[in-house]
C-alpha cells in the first residue's frame, strides 16, 4: 500500500516532464494531420492493433484472435517491432529462431502459428516490402503495436483500451500512461475495451460507451481475460491444476494484477517471483527460480509463467530437467455476444479492400 502511495506520489512530481511529452506527441500528431509528414499506405490491407498507452492492454493475445480467425480464410502474417530483442533491423522468423533474435511476442506468434509468416522490423515502413518480397503470396498483414507509428497508414485500426485504466482517465507519461493524445482514439476504426470483468452489466458498458463517445463510424467491443489449460513448457502436454496444487508464478509482464486474481480465485497457496515488463531471464534469475521452486516443502507443486515469459525461459529447457514447468494461455472472449460482429467487420475489410488512390 505504501509503495503504491510512493509511486503515484512521485508520478506527479513528475508532471513537467509529461506537458513536455504531450507537447511534443502534440506537435508531431499535427504535422501529420495537416500532411506536413505523410503516411503511406501499401495496396494490401494492414490491420493494426494498439493502444494509446504503456502496458499491457491485450495486444498480443488480440494479435493471436486475429491469426486464429483468419489464417483458415486469407495467406496472413504479422509485423512486429521485436521488443528487447537483440538484433536490428528486418528478421523474418524461421524454424530455428529464437526469442532473442525476434523477441518474446514474436517468437509466441512464430511457435502457434508456424505456417504463418512472423516478422519483425523497427522501421515498418521498409519491413513491409521486405516481408512482401520473402512472401509474396501475403494477403494482409497484422501490425502488432503500431496505433501511434503514423508513418504506415493502416486500413484497419482496432485499438485497445484496458477496463481498469480506461484512456479517458489517463494522462501522459511519465505521471500517466499515455503515449499519445486522448483524441488520437479518433483514427481507430474499431474500439476494444479489454480485461473486463466477465459480468459487466449493461449499464457499465452503456456508461463507458458514453464516456468514450465513439464517433458515428466506429464500432465499440467488450472482452474479458479467458484462461486456458496449463501446458507444459516443453512437451506442451496439459494439465489441469486444483486449488490443492502449490504455484510458483513467474511473472515479467507490464500487469500481472488480472493474473494474480485468477490465481487467488483458484488456488489456496502460490508464491509469485515479479519480474519486470520483458525482462530477460539470466542464469542468476534461473538459479533463483528453481531455489525458491525447491524451498516449497508441498509434494504437489508446479511452477506456472505467461506465454511471453515462457519464451525467454525456453532457453533454460536443458536445465528444467523434467521439472514440472507450465505455461497458462490467455485469449479474448467477446461479452455481449459480439464476437461475429467483430469478425465480420475484420473479415469484410479484407474482402471489399480497395487499392487507396
């Protein structure tokens, strides 16, 4: 409680620095709407999913429900920035890359989905034709995190906004979380609020509508975080775990919060090693996992990570040595019964896409 008071209180000492920021994301949002800096568009239809702040909003796992839903109907691949990684430029994944050449989100997309092409490249705007050239039976690409990269104009923006941290409330960084201005949700096509409790009334959802004001040309969604079954890291066999089981959660996530409930919801007792966003797992840190993993005395013990963190923990599968290791899958799922609606919008923006004058 102290260290949340510490934080928020420092946060705002830090307000000069965030009118700073919100100048120049100000300034730069509009050279861009007066063309003064151009977008490009490409003749193929991109769908870009992002948000407006830092964090964890659900991109991938939205990333993830795009790949599922389409792969089966259009040739999709997705374009990644490759955060933390330890390469530059222009990487397409292959049969033997790993997180640390493409990054963790990347690297979870490249495992799901092998037959579907998985880039990576900071500058978007040379990746695409690149991705186009190694690929060029592609029919659309997905932009992941790319809402405020300006550069590219995609044709499709659905952009993501948490339930518990809405944009509305937010303000910029450092003292919020934003990373670009309240009035850029204006540029989204589609609006998903993510992390939603799965009983949200239709009064809230009527409210936070309100509060959005979404204009006449966009359509607002509702999801909520649904976990899967447990598998193993490596043999990728499931398992399902009863509230007797003793975890260790190893989180590196920007918030773990809505994982914590779901564990406390479910389990009697686990212990959680806190790791932060996109950390990358050292030797140390796996000498420290199994030491706190061994300390727990319960015969009937597990350790349990997020999908991203399993992907900078794989490096270590020489060293788990059969070691009851589990991964815990997340997805979207629809409230209101929406979902076809959210499909039909994506899968029509495919189908009717028309080469931009």
């Amino acid at each position: 409680m102290f260290s949340n008071w510490f934080l928020k209180s420092f946060r705002v000492l830090l307000l000069p620095f965030a009118i700073l920021f919100w100048l120049a994301v100000a300034i730069r949002n509009w050279l861009y709407d007066k063309k003064i800096i151009k977008s490009v568009s490409f003749g193929l239809p991109l769908i870009c999913v992002g948000n407006l702040s830092v964090g964890g909003t659900g991109k991938s796992p939205m990333v993830e429900y795009l790949v599922m839903h389409l792969k089966n109907r259009f040739k999709v691949a997705t374009l990644s920035r490759g955060y933390k990684r330890k390469t530059k430029g222009y990487a397409l994944a292959k049969e033997a890359t790993t997180a640390i050449e493409i990054g963790d989100e990347p690297m979870q997309f490249h495992l799901k989905f092998p037959d579907v092409p998985v880039a990576v490249g900071e500058e978007r705007l040379d990746a695409i034709p690149q991705l186009l050239h190694d690929r060029p039976d592609v029919q659309a690409i997905i932009l992941d995190d790319a809402f405020q990269h300006r550069i590219v104009n995609a044709g499709l923006n659905i952009l993501l906004t948490d339930y518990n941290n809405l944009f509305t409330r937010d303000f910029f960084l450092p003292t919020g979380d934003l990373r670009d201005q309240r009035k850029s949700y204006k540029r989204a096509h589609i609006i998903v609020v993510t992390k939603c409790r799965p009983d949200l009334s239709e009064k809230e959802r009527g409210d936070i509508i309100q509060e959005i004001e979404p204009l006449p040309n966009q359509s607002i969604f509702f999801t909520c975080i649904s976990y899967g079954t447990p598998y193993h890291i490596t043999k990728r066999d499931f398992r399902f775990i009863d509230e007797k089981t003793e975890v260790l959660l190893i989180t590196g996530i920007a918030n773990p919060r809505p994982l914590k409930i779901y564990m406390e919801e479910r389990i009697e007792t686990y212990h959680m090693m806190s790791y932060n966003d996109h950390h990358i797992f050292s030797m140390v840190d796996w000498k420290d996992i199994k030491k706190r993993f061994e300390s727990i005395p319960s015969e009937k013990k597990i350790i349990l990570t997020t999908e991203k963190d399993a992907m900078r923990l794989l490096k270590f599968s020489q060293e788990m040595n059969g070691m009851p290791f589990y991964v815990l899958p997340i997805e979207h799922k629809f409230l209101f019964h929406q979902e076809n609606e959210f499909n039909d919008i994506v899968i029509q923006f495919i189908q009717n896409f028309k080469h931009p004058d």
